[in-house]
C-alpha cells in the first residue's frame, strides 16, 4: 500500500539503463573466488615451493603442513587435526571480508538483490536489517579487524622471506618475489582502509586539536577508505594470484625467474 502522499507506481523501477550489470558482474567475481579458494584450501597440495608459501596456508598451526625452514610452521594444535591446515587459518582474513561493510552491499546486491541497485524496488516483502542470526554476526566485523591485522604481519613476514633462494641463501629476488610484495601492499591497504580501523584511530574523540597524531593518521586512513571498494577487489584478486604463483611453482608447471 502506497502512502497517500506518494505517487502509485505500479513498475519495480523507471530506470531504463543496465542497472542488473553491476550486481551481476559482482556475483560472478565473488562466486569465481569462493570456488577458487575452496578448491585451493581443501586440496592440501602444492601450497609451498621454498622460499615461497601460499597466503591460504599461512601461518601453519597443526604439524601436518609442509616443512618450511624459518617459515611460518607453529603447530599449535599438534596432530589430533587431519584436514587442511588452511581450514584453521582462513576463517580470520574470510570472516574479515564477510562482515566487511563494502563487502556487505557486494553481495547483498550480487546474491540476494536486497538491493539489486539504487531505485530499484528489492523482490522480500520483509526487512529486518542485520538484527536478526545470522547477519547479527556482522557486528563482530571489528574484532574480526583485531584477528585481520597479526595475519598480515605474519604474511609480510613470510613476503621478506621470499628475499631468500630455494637453498634459502638471502640476497635473492625472484618473479614471486615481486608478486608477493604487491599482494601484501594490497593486503594492508585493504586491510587499513577499512571502516573500523577508521574509527579505531579518529573515532569518540571530542577534539581533533588535542591530538594532532591520532588526526593526522585519521586523515590518511580517510583517503585510504574513499577506495575501499578498488582496494577490497585489488587485494582479493592479488592473494588468489599470490597463492595460483605458488601453486604452478609447487606443482613444477612452471620455474620461478630469478633476478638474482
């Protein structure tokens, strides 16, 4: 039922241009990812050729990954795990995108069109927002912030270990070398663009006068954030080419070029 003060338009919208594109495009990314790294973090396999480790497999915390000297083996969990060690590591950098507020819009739109795109009329006769289990999760999204920020410390740690050889000599670079240090920019870019971490630093601060520092960095997160969709895209594109590198070296279907 229209309010009497609003016009009765019987049409889900008027707009006339492609505006089913852009929710289709994103669901067809999210969905070749989703199937990528499902493949890849279940496979077990060739996710270590030295001194290069796959993002999925890092840091490893049962006993039943590869062996890699200097590398970021912890078995914590010992033995008693037999599936993937990628299973245990994952749920961080993924439960960090789920909740993400970009991520959020890209897959409300893509995959459940509530909504499909501005102006346009969503198919759910009813909305209760994220109040309800199991999108009441989302709200988690900064302590998922909390867990995003030691995994990529851990992953630039293992992005200078890629400075060594496959005799783990150190002075070397090689091709993997320089895909692994654009992932790990795009990783903290993405990482420190997002909205909580915006808050984090600027946020219930009653005067930015009295703290110069916290405004300063506040200010730069900010323009980090106005690119947080290009950023939230760029990073997931370049960790799964981090971890496909990985696999062709791994699996011998390709010789990492070595620079020096």
């Amino acid at each position: 039922m229209h309010h009497p003060t609003r016009a009765a338009i019987a049409a889900r919208h008027l707009r006339t241009d492609r505006w089913w594109l852009a929710p289709a495009v994103t669901a067809g990314g999210l969905l070749a990812f989703i199937v990528y790294s499902t493949w890849r973090a279940f496979s077990n396999a060739d996710y270590y050729a030295a001194p290069y480790v796959s993002p999925f497999y890092s840091p490893c915390l049962a006993d039943n990954c590869a062996p890699m000297r200097n590398g970021p083996n912890w078995e914590i969990l010992g033995s008693w795990w037999g599936l993937s060690p990628a299973l245990l590591i994952l749920i961080f950098p993924l439960g960090f995108r789920l909740t993400c507020y970009y991520y959020r819009k890209a897959y409300y739109r893509g995959f459940w069109a509530s909504p499909p795109a501005c102006a346009v009329a969503e198919p759910h006769r009813k909305y209760s927002g994220e109040t309800r289990f199991p999108l009441i999760m989302q709200n988690i999204h900064r302590y998922f912030f909390y867990a995003a920020v030691p995994v990529a410390g851990i992953l630039t740690y293992d992005t200078v270990l890629t400075f060594r050889d496959e005799h783990y000599a150190w002075g070397h670079m090689g091709l993997g070398s320089l895909i692994f240090l654009v992932n790990i920019a795009l990783i903290w870019a993405y990482t420190l663009s997002c909205h909580s971490c915006r808050h984090i630093i600027g946020g219930r601060l009653r005067h930015f006068s009295k703290h110069p520092v916290r405004y300063r960095l506040w200010g730069w997160v900010g323009r980090l954030n106005a690119r947080h969709m290009l950023l939230a895209w760029a990073s997931l594109i370049s960790v799964a080419a981090c971890d496909f590198y990985v696999y062709l070296v791994a699996s011998g279907a390709f010789d990492d070029p070595r620079f020096f």
